[in-house]
C-alpha cells in the first residue's frame, strides 16, 4: 500500500506543478497561480516519518508499469491538452489516495474527505485554466484585417454572403455593428454570421449588445468609451470570451488593458468617411498606445490599401475597416488586396 500512496502522490504533485507553472508563466494570472500552490501544499503530506516510509517502500526499478507504453501517451498537441491530461493525473491520483485511506488500518495521515474536496476543486481549476487558455487563443488571434460588418454600410447585400467573401479573402476577425435593427433580428444575423465565421476559422465579434454576444455565442464583445464599461463586460462575459474597447487617447487605452481589456482599437487614425464626428487619435497616438499597452492593438479610421502599411508600421496589430472593403466594387479583390499590403507588416 505505501508504493500506492507514493506513487500517486508524486503523480498528484508533478501534476500540479505544471498546472501552476502554465498558470503563472503561459497564463500570467497570480491568483490561479497561488490557488495551485496552495492546493500542492495542502494535499502533500509534511510528515517526515510518512516520507521516509514511502520513500523506504519505493522500488522504482521492479514497477512493471513503468515502461508500459500508450498509444498517444506522449503527445500533447497544444497548452489545453497538457493542461488536460495533468488534470486527469491529479484527479486520477486523488480518487486513488481517496479509496486507499477508506480502508481499515492503513495510517497515511491522509484524509479521504479532505482529498475528496480536493478532487472537485481540481476539477473546478482545470475549467478555468482550460477557459482562460481559450480566451487567450482567441486574443492572439486577432491580426490581420479586421472586417466591421456595419449593417448600413451593406447597402442591401447580403451580410453573410459578405462575411463568407471576406474571410475567405483573409479576414481574421469580423465585427457585427447594427444601430437600427430591432434586437431579435439582430440575434438572429449574429448566430448566422457567427456559423460562417466559424467555418473559415474567423473570430466574431459583436460591437455594443452584451445580451446579442451572450445569446449569440460569439467569441466577444466590443464597447466603445460611451458603452458597457470594459470591467462590467469583463465581469459579466464568461472566462473564454474577448472583450476589446475603443480608445482614442493613451490614458484611455490604459485604463482599458487595466480595467480586463484583451484588445485596444485605437482611433480614428484618419479622417473615417464611414463615422463622422469621431475623434482623431492619428498614428503618433498609436505608436504611443503601443509602447504603453502589450495588449493587440486594432487601428480603426479611414484605413484603406494605401495607408494600411505604415498603421502596421506604427504598431497595429490589426486594421479595422469598413470603406475599403465594403466600399469597394469587389468585396472579395478588395479583401485580398489589403491582406496583401499588411502581410509583411504584422507585429
């Protein structure tokens, strides 16, 4: 029985430690980091006679176990599957050390009730991690072209055939903008344009409606200065999804990225012909906002084919348009064009 608790408690504490060290090295979050820590501490015995009876019991040569090998065992395609599988370890280990100590006369200093608590709240910390992990792809992700589906500026075409054209052409993040539809319809273009976005690989956003982004299941939301505050969203959109928030000055770019932002939209860069009346921030203001916030940076405002590499030159790391996209004749040339300009460019 002691090489059963030895070894599963080893397994319980390498475990943990890497989901602590994804945590606080992949994850930078200190609280999921010290929740870790905490709980290796708790569960690991202190005792020393117990370690040294465990450690007098191991026969780590004789474990006929120990050269068994799995299919699949040693592939871990991506932070979530290594998060996964030290999950299942830990939770595999505790239920081990949780049946162990109901039996009669074994004195380990363990208690079953107390791994049994500990057992659920790994289960509780692997969703997290697992969340946050997927909120963070889904920020890494925006790059690119940054499509604005601003319903007015449709002119009557048909929103998901253009959002089909555009990422297809390489647009990597397609934002729904609306003011005028009444907020069913709106839902239902969201889940719609949400489905094609899915199929190409694109993220979606949905700029204002919390409620739209919630029942939609989009991967966002964007607010402006005027919207939602940034905290509020952020307390209230589950741990997987974005937020983004529009900044035309550094201390509003700041007090966003401290306030839970996951991207910054700075502008308007230049004179927009799709809003009027927006402030101008301009590229000095960019160079700014980036040497400030580490967050992605989307420029946003009058960007077209000829401007759009020196935006990336001055530190975007997406462009947002409407104009030069859904202005143009050829959607899906215009598309093109403009991915072609910012590819070398990318931060």
């Amino acid at each position: 029985m002691l090489r059963i608790v030895d070894a599963n408690l080893n397994r319980i504490g390498e475990g943990l430690r890497v989901l602590e060290d994804v945590a606080r090295f992949i994850l930078d979050d200190p609280d999921l980091s010290l929740q870790l820590k905490a709980l290796r501490h708790d569960i690991l015995p202190t005792d020393t006679g117990l370690r040294k009876r465990l450690i007098a019991a191991r026969r780590a040569d004789e474990d006929v176990g120990a050269f068994l090998d799995v299919s699949g065992e040693g592939e871990r395609r991506d932070i979530a599957a290594l998060v996964g599988a030290n999950s299942r370890r830990i939770e595999q280990s505790l239920r081990v050390l949780e049946e162990t100590t109901k039996m009669p006369r074994q004195e380990f200093g363990l208690d079953w009730e107390k791994l049994k608590d500990a057992r659920f709240r790994v289960y509780e910390l692997e969703q997290a991690i697992t969340l946050k992990l997927s909120r963070r792809d889904k920020t890494e992700r925006i790059a690119g072209v940054y499509l604005i589906l601003d319903t007015e500026s449709l002119k009557g075409r048909d929103g998901l055939e253009v959002t089909r054209i555009a990422t297809r052409a390489g647009a990597h993040v397609v934002q729904l903008r609306d003011k005028t539809l009444p907020r069913g319809e709106l839902l239902t273009l969201a889940e719609n344009v949400r489905k094609v976005c899915a199929e190409s690989g694109a993220l979606f956003i949905v700029n204002d409606y919390l409620d739209v982004a919630l029942a939609s299941g989009a991967d966002g939301l964007h607010v402006g200065q005027g919207d939602l505050p940034v905290a509020a969203a952020r307390g209230l959109l589950p741990a997987d999804k974005i937020v983004g928030c529009s900044a035309a000055v550094v201390e509003e770019a700041v007090r966003a990225r401290e306030d839970g932002a996951d991207y910054v939209a700075v502008g308007s860069i230049y004179e927009s012909p799709s809003k009027s009346g927006t402030r101008l921030a301009g590229l000095e203001t960019l160079r700014e906002v980036r040497h400030r916030v580490s967050l992605p940076l989307v420029a946003i405002g009058g960007i077209n084919e000829e401007n759009a590499a020196e935006v990336m030159e001055a530190g975007a790391d997406a462009v947002a348009v409407i104009s030069a996209v859904l202005g143009a004749g050829d959607i899906e040339d215009a598309c093109r064009r403009l991915t072609a300009k910012i590819g070398g460019n990318r931060q």
